[in-house]
C-alpha cells in the first residue's frame, strides 16, 4: 500500500477521532446529582474536620488545621474502634463465606421438590430487615428468659444463665453470630449459581479420571469458585464497615466500648456529644478505609 493509499484510508477515520467531543453533554445531570448528593457533604466534612465544632459550645467554628488528627491518632477509644471493625468485619465476611460455602456444595446435588425447599429455607435469613434479626438475637439472648440460656441451662452445659450482652468478652462474638446468621444466605445464594455455571465438561472429565470427592472440591471446584467468593467478600467487607443497625439495636457499641465499632464511634461524637469537627475527621479516615476496599472490588470485578 502506497502513502497515499495509507492516508486516504486513515485520513476520514483520524479526523472523526479528531472531531470526537472529550465531554459527553448526556451525562451532565448525572454529574450534577452526585456533586450535590456525594460531592457537597465529602468536601463539607473535610472542611468540618479541620475545625473545632461543638454545638454545645454556642461559639463559631475554628480552624485548627490537622489538631483533630492528631488528637485522633492518639485517642485509645479510636484504636479500640477500629480493632472491634476488623474483627466484626473480617471475622463475620470469614465465617459466613466457609458456612455458605459448605452449605452450596452440600445442597449442589439436592433435586426435585425436596431442593426448592431446602434452599427456601437456607434463603431465609436473608430475607430478614436487619433491625429485625438484632432484636430477635436481643431477645434471644436475654439473661433471664432468652431462650439460648434456657436452651443451654436445660442441657446441662451452664449452671447459670450467662449475660451475654452485657459481657465485654462475649459481646463482640454474640452480635457476630447474629451478622454471621444474615450474611451466609448471600454467599449460599452467590456460590451456588457458581456451581451451577461450572461446565459439566470438566465435571465429567475428573469422574472419568477417578477423582475423589475432596479432591473434586480442592483441585475442580474452588478454582471457579474463587473470584465470586473475592468479590462477595469484598461487597460484604464494605457492608459490614458500613453495619450500624445491627449493632446498635443490640448493644449500643456497648457494654463500654466492646462492640464500638468506628460507625458507632462516629455516631456517638456527632449526634451525642456534638463534637463536628473531631467526628468528620474520624469519618475522612473511615471514608478512606472504605475507598481502599472499593479500589480493591473494581480490581477484582476487572480480574473477574
């Protein structure tokens, strides 16, 4: 092909590249709506968090640059805050996706009438307001007339009934057992459509190789099963920092600071003790915490 057959071709093709806008007028409105309903309030909380606000204190803001930091970074409450979200977090994400695992793989070969029902029922949690599952695990777990210490009491296996709220030790594992019950249903659900989409081609080329059970999940199975189980857990990693019904309806971040989650935290300084400005800084840090969790599931979204 000579020059001038190369630029006759490419010519028409590089000046409509040319003329392509860089900015495309149709998305404007969406623009305007996230600037004003997630823009506005992220860049007023940077502005609040370097400044020293208190209702209480009937007096104008001040500008104290990065004291609220500093403050923050040596709060003891803020590391306890953050200890209790990586444990409530990565402990609750852990456990539930080995339960919905398990459970996916046990229900895989389940058919007929008997497997619409078993999965209705493995479903049901899910199903369940939040709200709903910390107050009938509150009641549930009632010093005096909750069923598991009547449960236990009754089986011989405690002589008396344990406060299980009310406890610092047993208060963090209670409320995860209650997020850990609601949060399986969505890895059951998210795995079992994994397994169903694995191609029977593979199945049936490790049965005639002879592959034993475990070595079908280890070696077959969990290949195709890890980036849905990577970008479920992520998803549920930013729900559960996120996670303030739960929490709050049982314990109240309490007793003490035991189950204070950093969401919990943020709302005790802001709507309790009124402190804006130290309460936006936490809420920054927290903010980017989040943002390296969801850089984290694009990453795994784009690998998927």
């Amino acid at each position: 092909m000579t020059v001038a057959e190369l630029t006759a071709t490419t010519g028409p093709a590089r000046r409509n590249a040319e003329r392509t806008p860089w900015f495309d007028w149709m998305v404007t409105p969406t623009l305007v709506v996230l600037a004003v309903v997630v823009g506005y309030p992220i860049v007023y909380t940077l502005l609040l968090s370097a400044q020293d606000y208190n209702l209480l204190d009937f007096e104008p803001a001040n500008f104290v640059g990065l004291d609220n930091y500093t403050t923050l970074f040596a709060d003891s409450i803020f590391w306890t805050s953050l200890l209790n979200t990586a444990i409530y977090s990565f402990g609750s994400v852990s456990i539930s996706a080995l339960f919905g695992l398990a459970l996916a793989l046990l229900s895989e070969n389940i058919v007929g009438r008997h497997s619409r029902m078993v999965r209705s029922l493995l479903l049901m949690p899910w199903a369940v307001p939040f709200v709903v599952v910390a107050f009938l695990f509150r009641y549930m777990y009632l010093q005096n007339g909750g069923i598991i210490n009547a449960l236990l009491l009754w089986a011989g296996v405690i002589a008396e009934p344990v406060p299980w709220l009310n406890s610092a030790s047993l208060a963090m594992p209670a409320v995860m057992v209650a997020n850990i019950w609601a949060m399986t249903p969505f890895f059951f659900l998210l795995l079992s459509a994994a397994l169903s989409a694995i191609p029977n081609e593979v199945i049936e080329a490790a049965r005639v190789d002879r592959a034993k059970t475990w070595s079908m999940v280890f070696h077959i199975k969990l290949p195709f099963l890890r980036n849905p189980l990577l970008i479920g857990s992520l998803l549920m990693l930013i729900a559960n920092f996120n996670d303030f019904a739960k929490i709050w309806a049982m314990t109240q971040g309490g007793p003490g600071y035991s189950t204070s989650t950093l969401v919990i935290y943020v709302y005790r300084l802001a709507f309790e003790n009124f402190e804006f400005g130290y309460a936006s800084a936490m809420g920054v840090i927290w903010l980017l915490l989040l943002l390296v969790f969801a850089v984290a599931y694009l990453r795994a979204l784009r690998m998927g």
